[in-house]
C-alpha cells in the first residue's frame, strides 16, 4: 500500500480517504452511527471529491462504509438526525447549511466526470442512497438493506429521492416512498437501484484489486469493472402489478381505501399497516414529490427538495421532524403525535406550501447546480 499521507489525514476521521495506484478511496469511519452522515462528513467528502476530480493520478472514486467489525457490513443508515433535533432545540443556522451542502455532494456524485463505484453492502438509506445512487457502478449484496425511510420521522425522501424513485419502473417509487419499505440486493436490481451484485465474500479483493491495477485513464477503469463485475443472471422478479394497482392510484385517501378493501391478503395488511405509521401530512407531501419530480431533471429536483426541507423544519420543535425524531431516535417511544393525526384531515393548501419556493431563483441556494 502506498497511501500518501496527505489523502490519509483528511479533516475529519469520520472520512478516510487514500490514494491506491489511479483510483481514490473513500470510507464512511463512523461505524457506532452506521455511519450516518454529519455536516463534517459531507464536507469532507466534498473536499475529497472537488480534490481528486482535478487530480490527474486519479481515474475512479470508491466508495464503502465501516461496520462494527471491520470495513463493509454497514454503508451508511441516512443523515445525522440526532444533530437536526439538537440543532432545531437551538435554533443552530447549520441546520439549513446540512442540506445545502449535502445536495451539492448529492449532484457532485451524479454529474462526477470519472467513474464511481459504491460498495453498498449492509445498510444504505436515506443518505447513503444518496451519496449511493449518483455512482456509476452502485454494487449490492446478500447483506445489502436498502430503503428510503423518512416519512417514517416526518421528513420526505430527499437527497434526489425525487428523481431516482420516480424513475422506477410503473409505481414502484411512490410505493418506496410512502411505506418506507426495506428491499434486497434483488429487488435494488429489478428497480434500476443497483447495477451489479457481488457475494459480500469478494468485497475486500474488489476493493484491494482497485488498487493495484495500472489504469491508463479512465475508460480504463470501465473496462476492467466490466469484465470484474459481469451482470448476474436475473433473480426471482417480483410481482409488481399490486404496488403499481395500489399506488398508480390518484391520490392516498384512494390508495388507503383500495388497501382496506383487500384486507384479506397479507400484503394489502401490511403495506396497510406501513402507511399508518408515518406523518400523515408528509405522506401526502411525498406523494406530491414524487410525481412531480418524474417529469424534472437532477437540478431541478435537488432545488424543489432543498424548498421543502424548508418548511420541514419551520415550524421549529412543532415541526413533524422534529416529533418524528424524537419519537424515534431521541425517547424511542416510538408514538409520534403526528398533527394532523389521520390522512383524511390533511388539506391540499397543507401540502401545497410544502412546494412554495421560499427564494427567487436568483437567491436559491442551489441555483448553480445544472
Ligand atoms: C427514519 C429515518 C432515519 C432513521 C430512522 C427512521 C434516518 C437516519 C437514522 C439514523 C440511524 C442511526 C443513527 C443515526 C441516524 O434513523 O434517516 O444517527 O446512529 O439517519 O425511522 O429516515
């Protein structure tokens, strides 16, 4: 190994990041969060990345998490929401600078001029999808646990949830949206959330390998994962002519109703079920940004969700977040006072402000992503 001391010392130990041969490394080093991504942590990998893609001995990027018991086993479980709580009790301006910059490296990856690979094994939620799903080679595993929770803390699926949900087949990402749902590398595959699958046994010779190949450039690089990482023969496909019945339908109240009137099966019971659980109000604001988002680009779809976060937290300690998260993670009683309580009493004006820009174009804090 020759990692050079510079790469090896960023900023914060939270991110390691090395140089092997032509390709750059990075390892999400919080394994106690499940490596959950603090506003350090992105700004260290942002000053990573802004680094390596003008570094001309660099041809790829690598990504992974640390678990409890060594590299991989764990990609990242989404964002440092203890700090939103904390940062919400004490009115802390760094709150809106999290997502600011997480956006930015959220686009940074998906626009990022050479190739990427994520090692998605273990957990990969919230924003670990986004720092996952902009890479070139989003590689799963028989560990890997992939979901978009956040309607499940009062939140919305961000970090570009919008655009890569809505570019699942049929209905298939208002129903990740809405319920939360965890899936496998199997399904990851069939919804175009993953582009291969390796045996969670060969992730530290694909990483090391990486690094000791000569690439001449880039296309090189491409080359070599192509012939490493051949496609797998398909899976069991699921069935997704139910998710697409279900949530093809207009709007929740439909969707909810449909479900009742199916009770009788086990998967109507469910999924039912999962949608009692989350913000009544950001499900309904989930389901708005998902098909909206379908027909907008990556910038565009980063800026609506940067306005939305917005009023995610305007309303301070009455905030859904704010009651999510501490039901959740802070007392874990697991009882949020979600306001308003059922699906039926949340308006369209409710919703609606949740799309209002709280900027003019020329002020939005995003307005030079492209
Ligand atoms: C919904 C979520 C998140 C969650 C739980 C939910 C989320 C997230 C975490 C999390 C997990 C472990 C940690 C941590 C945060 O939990 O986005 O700091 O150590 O990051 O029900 O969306």
């Amino acid at each position: 190994m020759n990692a050079s001391p510079v790469e090896s010392t960023t900023n914060a130990a939270e991110v390691l990041s090395e140089v092997r041969g032509s390709v750059g490394f990075i390892t999400l080093n919080r394994p106690k969060a499940l490596n959950a991504l603090s506003l350090s942590m992105i700004r260290a990998l942002t000053e990573c990345l802004l680094a390596w893609r003008d570094d001309a001995r660099v041809q790829a990027v690598a990504f992974r998490g640390m678990g409890k018991a060594g590299p991989f086993g764990a990609f990242c479980a989404g964002g440092d929401i203890r700090f939103f709580h904390q940062a919400v009790r004490e009115c802390d301006a760094a709150l809106e600078d999290f997502f600011t910059e997480e956006y930015t490296l959220n686009h940074l990856i998906h626009r990022y001029p050479k190739p990427t690979l994520a090692f998605m094994d273990g957990i990969v939620m919230g924003g670990g999808m986004g720092i996952s799903q902009g890479t070139r080679w989003r590689i799963v595993t028989e560990r890997s646990r992939i979901a978009m929770p956040e309607t499940a803390i009062g939140l919305f699926p961000d970090v570009a949830g919008g655009y890569f949900l809505s570019r699942c087949p049929g209905h298939v990402g208002e129903y990740l949206a809405l319920t939360g749902e965890v899936i496998g590398a199997d399904a990851a595959l069939q919804f175009g959330l993953a582009d291969r699958r390796v045996d969670s046994s060969c992730l530290e010779a694909l990483w090391q390998a990486l690094g000791v190949q000569s690439f001449a450039d880039a296309a090189a690089v491409s080359a070599w994962l192509e012939l490493q990482l051949v496609p797998s023969s398909a899976g069991e496909k699921m069935d997704t002519r139910r998710i697409d019945a279900i949530f093809g339908l207009p709007d929740l109240q439909n969707m909810v109703q449909a479900l009742e009137n199916g009770v009788d099966d086990l998967w109507s019971q469910q999924t039912l079920t999962a949608l009692r659980q989350p913000s009544p109000l950001l499900l309904q604001v989930s389901l708005e940004q998902i098909r909206r988002a379908r027909h907008m680009a990556l910038a565009d779809d980063l800026r609506m969700e940067r306005d939305m976060m917005r009023h995610c937290f305007a309303r301070g300690t009455q905030s859904e977040a704010f009651e999510g998260i501490r039901a959740r993670v802070v007392d874990k009683d697991n009882a949020p006072r979600w306001n308003p309580p059922r699906v039926e009493e949340v308006t369209p004006e409710m919703v609606q402000a949740f799309f209002a820009g709280p900027w003019p174009a020329h002020a939005h804090p995003l307005r030079l992503l492209d």
